[in-house]
C-alpha cells in the first residue's frame, strides 16, 4: 500500500525536477488499485495533460510496466496489436513508471504529462526514486 507521505513526497521530487527543466507538468500518483492517490498541476500545466498523466500512471498500474514498455505488445505486428483499446484505453507512451514497495510487490504508479514525452519519463524517473527515501 502506498502511504500519503510517499505519494506526496513522489510528487514533490516530480515537481522538483519540472522545476530544474523549467516546465509545467500534472503528476499523478495511483495506488495499486488504479484509484488516485495523489495529484499535483503545476502552475501553467496544460489542462489536457491531466488525463494523459493519469492514463500513464494507470496502464504502468494495469501492466505492473512502464507506461511505455506495454506499446511492445500492442504496436502493429507485435504479439497483441489494438491491446491499447483496452481496459478504457491505455497510455503506451513514457511517463508511467510502476512503483514497488521493498518486498517487491506492486503498491502504486506515478504518471507525469505535459512535457516532451523524454522530459515526462524524466521527471517521472526522478518522482519515482524519491520513494526510496
């Protein structure tokens, strides 16, 4: 289970390092469950983002991967082509980064959007380490 202290202290590194590349993003922060457990739009974030990082942080959730590890399954001509459609549609791009507790287990997602999708799977990087200590 993924604690209110680690989701806001994922969500403070997230904004951390949008701050040092000098952009806006949302952060969403899901428990294991896919329900949100924690949000943040930065000042300026693009409305439409708020989706898109909470699609990110839910399929890296569904698919205990990041977000864009699953479009190896569903691109054309791979294993599960139109996989993307499911479970209300997927976000198969990077910025969704599973989180595991230290037994291993799954307990939750970080999904970071408004920027460049290599600037989202930074910040979603650095928000994700932060929940080691």
């Amino acid at each position: 289970m993924i604690t209110t202290e680690q989701a806001r202290r994922i969500l403070t590194a997230g904004e951390a390092q949008a701050n040092a590349v000098g952009i806006s993003v949302n952060i969403a922060v899901l428990d294991a469950g896919a329900h949100l457990k924690a949000f943040s739009r930065m000042d300026g974030a693009v409305l439409g983002s708020i989706d898109v990082a909470t699609g990110k942080a839910r399929t890296s959730v569904l698919f205990q991967a990041a977000s864009e590890a699953v479009w190896d399954y569903c691109k054309p001509g791979a294993p599960a082509p139109g996989l993307e459609l499911s479970n209300g549609g997927l976000m198969t791009f990077a910025g969704g980064i599973p989180l595991f507790g230290p037994d291993g287990l799954l307990i939750g997602a970080v999904g970071v959007s408004g920027g460049a999708v290599a600037q989202d799977r930074e910040i979603a990087q650095a928000a994700a380490q932060a929940l080691g200590g």
